[in-house]
C-alpha cells in the first residue's frame, strides 16, 4: 500500500506523550522502575562492599571516611582487571580502562560500565509491548481510523526510549546521590557530570535494542515472543563470542551487533565514541527501516 | 448525486483463500447503506480494506472523493468505523479514553471534551464515564464502540455488526441512534440482522462469496422481485399446490405454514404479474379457498435469500 510520505509529527509527539503519561501512571511502569532501582542497588553493593573491605584492610576507617585518591587506587588494584575483561579491552592498563578509572570519578565509572551491560536486557524487557498486542486484539484498528501506520509505530517506539531514559535518568541520578553521600570525597559537580554524560551512553545503547523490539512487534503476534526473540539475538551472539572466544579470534564477531560497540561510548578518545556512536544509531536506524517495511506491507 | 464511496474491482486473497473478487459498488452521500451476506461473503474483509486495516491485492478506493490509498491522512477523521472484535484497553478510563481518542482524530482538548460528552450522552452512558472499560457489561462496551464510531461527527460512519450480541432494548437504542444521524452522515452498516437493515437502510449491498450479488436501493430490491406472500383463509392441500405448480409464469412455491403461501412470478411480455396473480385466484377459487391478504415484494431476509440462491423452492 502507498503511504503518504509525509509523518503527522504533531500526533506523534501527541501518542508519545500519552503513551508515556499512562506507561509511568501505570502498574508496568512501576515494575519496570523497581526492577531496574533493585538492578541497580545491586550494581552499587557489588562494586562497594569489597571497596570497603579492602579499604579497611588498607588502614583507613571505612570507604566513607577514605580519600578519592585511595578509593581510586583500590579500584585499580581490585576493578582494574575485571573492568578490562567487561569491556573487552586488553589489559588493565588500557587507555579506556585508565580514562574510566583515574580520569572520572571511578565508582561511577564503575556502576555506568556494569549497567551498560544490563541495558540491551533490560531494553528488550520495556520494548517487548509495543504493538504485537494491539495488532492481536484489534485495538490498534480503533488508533488507525484516526493516524497513520508510521505515526503509531514511531510514537511507540519514541514511548518506550523515552520512558527508559527516564527510569536510568532517575537511577543514574540515585547512584549519583549515592555515592556523593557515601563517599563525600569526589566532587560532586564532575561526579554528576561524569553520570549524565554516562546516562546519555545508556540512551544511546538502548536504542538499537528497543527499534529491534518495535521490529519484532510486527512480526509476531505476542510480547511475550517479541521478549524471547529480542533476547535471543542480544544473548545468542553474546553466548557464541564468550564461549568459542578463547579457542578463536571471534571479537569481530561482537561487531556484527549493537552489542560489539556499546563501550566504545566510554572511550576517551573521540574517534572512537564517535564512530561507535554513529554505528548504535545506524543498528537502531536499520531495525526501524526493517519495521518500516514491514508494517506498510503488513495488514493491520 | 454525490458519492460517499466508491469501491471498484476490489480484490483480496488470504493465502489460497479469495475472500473479495472484483468487487464495486457507490454508495450515495447521505444514504443509510446496509451491507449485507452470508458469513465468510466478505463484509468485515470489505470494510477492513476500506479503512484501510488491510492491503488490498487489486482495486481503488475512493472515500468522500479521495483515494484512500493515496490520501488516507487527509481523510482522517472525516470517517469512522465501529470496529468488530476490537478490543479496548480494560484498565483504562472511559472519559479518558474517548478524549484521547478525539483529540487524535483532530479535535483540540475543549473540542474532545464536549464531544466525549456527546456522544456518551447520545450512546446513554454518561454515568459510566468515570469507570474503567473492564467494569462495563457487553451491551455497555458494544454501545462504547459505537460511541467511538460518532465522535468528531465523521461524514462517514462503517458500523460492523452494530447490534450483535446485545439485548432488544439496547438493539433499539442503537437503531434510533442510527436512524437520528440520517441526514448528517452516510452510515454504512453490515449485519446478520436483516429485519434491522430493512427498517434502517434506504439502499443495501450484497456480498455473496467475494462478489457484488446485489446493489441499489432497497425498496428497489423488495419491490422490484417477483415474491408475492398471500395469506388464505383454509389450509392449501397438496393437490391445489400443484395446480398452482403448473400455472405458467409460476416458478416458485413456498408453504409456509397451512394458511400462508409464497410464491415466486416470473412475468413476462406477454404474461403480466397480475394475469400470474389472477390465475392463482382463480385457481384457489376453485377450491374454495379464499384469499385474504396479498403482499408483492418480500421481506429482506426471504428475498436475500433468493438472491444468495439459498431460498427452498418447492
């Protein structure tokens, strides 16, 4: 069927709005806020509690009372391994681990890569009730008498990246205050500097997964099946790399997903957040074309 | 005459399955349009593509003079549809629902709100406004859907099954409804309830297996057939019907209980309806049997069925 090309951004903007108004008024929004709340409280204990400890073995009264620059050796020393293994870079004495860990305020540097990792899961978790449903029970029919086929997918889709910004909006700004409080220590103002910048990283690496969602939500009739497939493809690939990856050469194979290029966002150097940025948007803009191409063939 | 709609050589398959072959057909600006055939003829496929809701294999669609492929957003809001088996969201509240509804189909916030009010005033359920969709009975949903269907006054309303499921009393309330918007917009409906299209609608389409059976005016549709009811006034034994049987220009009878009669004419140049009528006459005459009443044209349902090529002639 032709289409106009022309999108009525007005309705967009309007359906968005209201979709997000009902999705954080509503039961699901408030799930999905605790879950990631407990996600990330989680996160914060994992990289705190051993801080602690090893801080009070150091010498000092507790993580509390110890300076930035102790905290940050800890981290180092303890983190620094396990940071260059999260993010597939290859010693601890990367340039990217060292800009995460001696550069910026290293706990929040710390919580931001660990969540990243969480964030194409939990994206596929707010994507996967996008339209599947409403093209099931025909509730979608009753919106199309009075929008376009584009206008509602768009606005779905532009709901649930909003509404996740949102939700990590609130927790990085949680952890923020967390780890201000806990650790008086690390200034503030670059601590929350430091975290929105992270924040707009998660935005970023949310997106491809959430336009994969808006796909799968016109391709198969439930959410329930648009959750497992999305998180199929996040994890399949995942899986294949971390298994076969210590018997092959498999990193480029990260690359072929949104996966391979998510930490490239928390590289100090710009080439590379650049070209990872510019690779997450072009994965998200694919997935939306997919969607596209798919919903104006498709009978509604 | 202006045109509501206009359908022309519509055709949609599902896999192996042709549901609509080359069907057209207008249907008049401020007609009541009934759209009537038997189940899987293809009304609900028929509408759905008008709508838009499906990807037609071949035709055009032309709605209140615009192609509906080309131009649907600009159509937006100039039509409606009561939309069968569509589900509304069961958490969500009814005022809130319908006011998001309008302002989507154009109307601006104050606008939404007085036609919300409107609407579930003309549809009774102005006390049920605050409560949630779950909480409704049937009868209330099916009224809300038609609710829907009216707001922002479209010029063109599609109800698909109206009255179905509902009680005689809501039945009427949504029928005086309908016939309270002639006039104002053309309003297609489609329904099994074929007593309810002949007191509604000035003109009708059938759909019989994917293709037009019939198009045009409905008195022209229940006059122009050659059904003649007669009513007599001593049961009609097995000899006198195949008297009647055997008089020319006679090619259907039906008995449809001792005293009453249907039969089909088939007049022709030389032999008029009233000559068919008049040998029948005589015929019962003969047998003292005595006609009382006689009514030419049927009832839409009988005549339907003639045109379906259901109808039991015996």
């Amino acid at each position: 069927m032709k289409h106009s090309s022309s999108i009525n951004w007005r309705q967009v903007g309007f359906m968005t709005l209201a979709d997000l108004r009902r999705t954080l008024r509503g039961g699901s929004g408030l799930f999905f806020l605790l879950v990631i709340i407990l996600v990330g409280w989680i996160l914060l204990a994992i990289v705190t509690n051993p801080l602690d400890r090893l801080i009070v073995e150091e010498g000092s009264q507790s993580l509390t009372a110890a300076s930035p620059a102790v905290i940050t050796q800890q981290i180092a020393v303890f983190f620094g391994p396990v940071i260059a293994w999260w993010i597939d870079a290859p010693s601890q004495f990367s340039e990217s681990v060292v800009h995460l860990i001696s550069a910026r305020p290293a706990v929040m540097s710390l919580f931001l890569i660990m969540f990243a990792g969480f964030v194409p899961f939990t994206s596929c978790l707010v994507g996967c009730d996008q339209m599947a449903a409403d093209l099931a029970n025909r509730h979608a029919r009753v919106i199309l008498l009075r929008t376009g086929r584009l206008e509602l997918m768009l606005s779905r889709f532009f709901g649930v990246v909003l509404f996740s910004a949102i939700v990590s909006l609130i927790l990085v700004l949680f952890v923020a205050a967390f780890i201000g409080t806990r650790l008086p220590g690390f200034d503030p103002i670059l601590l929350l500097l430091w975290g929105l910048q992270g924040w707009m990283a998660l935005v970023v690496i949310s997106l491809p997964y959430l336009a994969l969602t808006t796909w799968l939500s016109l391709v198969v009739r439930t959410s329930g099946m648009v959750f497992i497939l999305s998180l199929l493809f996040t994890t399949a690939l995942i899986v294949v790399t971390k298994v076969l990856g210590g018997y092959f050469e498999l990193s480029w194979l990260e690359k072929l997903s949104p996966w391979g290029w998510k930490y490239g966002l928390f590289h100090p150097n710009a080439g590379t957040l650049l070209t990872s940025l510019s690779v997450l948007l072009l994965f998200a803009l694919v997935f939306l074309a997919a969607a596209r191409y798919r919903l104006v063939r498709r009978d509604c | 005459m202006t045109v509501a709609l206009q359908v022309t050589d519509l055709s949609k398959s599902f896999g192996q399955s042709v549901a609509l072959r080359g069907v057209s057909f207008s249907i008049p600006t401020g007609s009541l349009y009934g759209l009537v055939g038997p189940n899987g003829a293809g009304k609900t496929t028929l509408l759905s593509l008008v709508a838009g809701f499906l990807i037609p294999d071949a035709g055009a669609i032309s709605i209140l003079g615009k192609d509906a492929r080309d131009e649907l957003p600009e159509l937006r809001g100039r039509f409606s549809m009561l939309v069968q088996d569509a589900m509304l969201p069961r958490n969500r509240k009814i005022r809130e629902t319908l006011t998001y509804l309008a302002r989507l189909g154009g109307l601006s916030k104050q606008e939404a709100v007085q036609d919300v009010a409107r609407v579930l005033e003309m549809c009774g359920l102005t006390d049920q406004a605050s409560k949630r969709f779950r909480q409704l009975s049937h009868g209330m949903t099916k009224r809300l859907h038609v609710a829907q269907a009216f707001l922002g006054q479209p010029e063109l309303i599609f109800l698909d099954e109206p009255t179905s499921g509902l009680d005689p009393e809501n039945a009427a309330q949504i029928r005086k409804i309908i016939l309270e918007l002639a006039g104002e917009s053309t309003v297609v409906i489609s329904s099994h309830n074929l007593v309810e299209l002949e007191e509604t609608c000035t003109d009708l389409v059938i759909l019989d297996e994917g293709e037009v059976a019939y198009a045009g005016s409905m008195h022209a549709f229940l006059s122009g057939g050659s059904l003649v009811r007669w009513t007599v006034d001593s049961p009609v034994d097995e000899g006198v019907l195949s008297q009647i049987r055997g008089l020319e220009g006679v090619v259907g009878l039906e008995l449809k209980n001792p005293t009453t009669l249907h039969l089909t004419f088939e007049p022709s140049q030389t032999l008029g309806r009233h000559h068919i009528a008049k040998s029948v006459i005589e015929t019962l005459l003969r047998h003292d049997i005595v006609p009382r009443t006689m009514a030419e044209g049927a009832r839409l349902e009988e005549r339907f069925l003639v045109e379906v090529g259901r109808a039991p002639t015996s």
